[in-house]
C-alpha cells in the first residue's frame, strides 16, 4: 500500500478513510435491498409467464406508450430496457466517476488487483461461451461477462454477515469495473445502426448539462429536460440509451467545492443520494420482472433448454469461467507485480468472491436482448441459461463465503477484537 501523502494529517487520513467506509456502507445498504427487490421481481415474472394466465403477461410486456411524433411509442419491455436501465447505469456512472477521482482506483496499485480482477472475469468467460456455443451464435459471447452488483451484495450481506470489511470492498471494485468494461461493450459491439448527426445533436444537450452541474447548478427543472433530451438523441442515434445515462454522469464534478466559505459536497454525491434508491427499488426490479419472465415448459422443457449450446455456454460462463477468469488475473497480478492482496482479504476470501461474481442478470439479459434481438425463442433460452447460471453460482458462492466467514467470526473471537463493521 502507498505511504502518507506529503501534508496529510493521520487525523485526516483517518477522516477520510472514515469517509469512504461510510460511502461503501450505504451503498451495501442500498444494493442489498435493490437485490432483495430484483429477486423477487423475477420470481414474480417466472411464477406469472409460467402461469395460466401467462397471457396477461405477455400482453402486459407488449403494452405501448409514448409520443410516435418522436419515435418514442416503445412498449413496456424496451422502456425498461432502455429507459429505466438508463437510471441504472446513471448511478453506475456515478460510481464509476467517484472511484477514479476519489476513492479506490484513483491509487493504481491498490486498484490494480480487483481491476485484472474484473477484466480476467470479462475475457474467460466469453472464452468459455465461444467454446462451447460459438458458429452462428458467437453475438452472444458477452452475455456471461457481467456480474450483477445488486443480487451479488444482497448474496454476500446475508451469507458473509461476518465478513471483514476487505471482500467486501473487493467485490464492489470489481463490480464497478465490471459495469465500466459492460458499458463499453454495449456501446461498441451491440450498437447495430448509427446516425452520426443525430448523435453529434445529443452533444449539444449533454454539453449544457456538463456546463450546469460543473457550476453546481442542482434545479432539477433544468437538467431533466436536458438529461431527457440527451437520452432521446442517443436512443435515435442507434447508440444503446442506456449509454446516455453514463455519459451524463461522467459530466458531473466529484469533488467538493468551495465558493462563498462553506464547502459544498460533491455534486456526484448528491446525485448518487438522490438516485441510486431509485435506480436500485424501482428500475433494476421494474426491468427484472418486465424481462425474466420466460415459460420454463416444465421440467422437459428446463432440460431441454439448458441442453442447447448457448444455454450450455451462458451458464459454464458464468459458474466456471468467472471464477476462473477472477482468479487467475488476482493471482497473476499478485504473482508479477508489486500489487498484493488488501489486508483482511485471503485467497479462501477471493475464490468465494469469483464465485459470486458468477452471477449475472441485469446487464446479462440486457446483452442477451440486444445479441439476439428479433429471436424470441433465443432470448427465451438467453434468459432461463442466465437465470439457472447465477442461482447455481449464488448457492456455490453462499456455501463457500458462510464457512469463510465462521472462520472470521472464530479468528474475531480468539483475538478478543470485536467485528469489522466498518461497512456492514
């Protein structure tokens, strides 16, 4: 770990360290309930698509809304892919801004293991999936790429209670990288049709936006209509709309600011306050239940499903090659360079965390969507294979960190210290 910085107080750095700890618990807070919700959702879609009245469903998905006079008559299920995921990748966005300005990948060398983390848990899993699937159904290598922050926190909340602070911290790094690499992908592999002027026009909206906010400007009766005009544009550019909402969030000031003697918290912050509730109990479970509802067939029809080569290369992406990838690229980054493990963090720690960060949903269906758009039967099969990958992954993951952490709760108790709950 670096040293002191030249003209920081130990008071300060402790402030400051304190700081971060809280950020991290709220967010823990706030994702584990979004998760709690997400699953629930999803149930919910799976009991009424699988249902006699599964109908009802699929007419609730097809339901249209919003003006034709600017192509925005979309129905349910692609205004929560598109625009509520939006919401979703804002706050992601956001996070995204605050780790490179202010908080873990700011430093290179603490932030280099749970980032070759994060990108060994891309590359394996799309190896696994070309592998096993690849022919006409190679579109579809990015699907087992991500992990889904949400139901992975809300996993880790309740099987690692006792868990130090250091996984913990990890896994959200690794998440938050993980969402940036996703973003990247959706924006340059699954971008099917392009108009550049339409796009150069989102700028001049998106443009503004930058302007206010870099001046602190919080009326929410400007930005919206511009941060609406912006996702418009881009959503008619062919660019995915949820990229909007990443490039509106990459726009707002991290650090605080001071102008008339009082400090002013980090606009980012505010905005984060503000819309990760929103983003975590209201669009990633309105987008679940609007997409993970899929007619299983029955025990026959799971089986024959999961037997398909692209089922079978979703869920060995996601059991077998996230945790490989994450633990391959920690170990080789540890091995051959001058990065280490955070303290409190053990090898036993970082298998169960890969593990874990097998579970993809959100961003999984989303990629699946978009890599199979127009094949209904495919996307059904998209999202049984992503819903089968990351229940297995969350039960393997869930036995392994619960005997982790009655090792730390053993270790705790011999020591006398009492329990990290720094950001629990």
């Amino acid at each position: 770990m670096p040293g002191t910085t030249s003209g920081q107080t130990p008071s300060r750095l402790f402030s400051g360290t304190l700081a971060e700890a809280r950020r991290i618990a709220d967010i823990l807070r706030g994702e584990t309930i979004g998760g709690a919700l997400l699953l629930v959702a999803a149930v919910a879609a799976l009991v009424w698509a699988n249902s006699p009245w599964s109908e009802g469903y699929e007419a609730l998905r097809s339901v249209e809304i919003g003006p034709a006079s600017l192509h925005l008559d979309l129905d349910l299920a692609t205004w929560a892919a598109d625009g509520l995921l939006a919401i979703f990748f804002f706050v992601a966005g956001l996070e995204l801004k605050r780790e490179f300005v202010a908080g873990d990948l700011r430093d290179v060398r603490r932030a280099a293991v749970p980032v070759a983390a994060a990108a060994g848990g891309v590359v394996v899993p799309a190896a696994v999936y070309l592998a096993i699937a690849g022919g006409d159904a190679a579109q579809g290598w990015a699907i087992p790429t991500a992990t889904d922050i949400a139901f992975a926190l809300a996993v880790l909340a309740v099987a690692g209670r006792f868990l130090p602070s250091a996984p913990r911290t990890f896994l959200l790094t690794l998440a938050v990288v993980d969402d940036l690499i996703a973003i990247v992908i959706i924006a340059a592999f699954y971008t099917t049709s392009l108009s550049v002027p339409l796009l150069l026009c989102a700028a001049v909206p998106l443009a503004v936006f930058a302007v206010l906010v870099q001046r602190r400007v919080r009326a929410w009766w400007l930005l919206l209509p511009l941060a609406f005009a912006t996702w418009t544009l881009v959503h008619a550019s062919g660019v995915h709309a949820t990229v909007a909402g990443v490039l509106l969030a990459l726009t707002v000031p991290v650090l605080p600011w001071t102008r008339t003697g009082k400090p002013d918290p980090g606009l980012a912050e505010h905005f984060e306050h503000r819309f990760r509730p929103l983003s975590a109990s209201v669009a990633v479970p309105v987008f679940a239940f609007l997409s993970a509802g899929v007619a299983v067939g029955g025990l026959g029809g799971l089986a024959g499903t999961l037997t398909d080569p692209v089922a079978m290369g979703i869920v060995a992406g996601l059991l077998i090659g996230k945790p490989v990838g994450v633990l391959a690229a920690t170990w080789l980054v540890a091995r051959f360079t001058r990065a280490t493990l955070n303290e409190g963090l053990s090898w036993a720690d970082v298998a169960g965390l890969a593990v874990l960060a097998g579970i993809g949903f959100t961003v999984s269906l989303l990629i699946g969507e978009l890599a199979f758009a127009g094949d209904s039967a495919a996307q059904d099969g998209v999202k049984v294979a992503v819903l089968a990958g990351s229940l297995a992954s969350a039960a393997v993951a869930a036995v392994i960190l619960r005997l982790r952490a009655g090792v730390h709760r053993r270790v705790t108790r011999r020591d006398g210290s009492g329990p990290d709950r720094a950001i629990r």
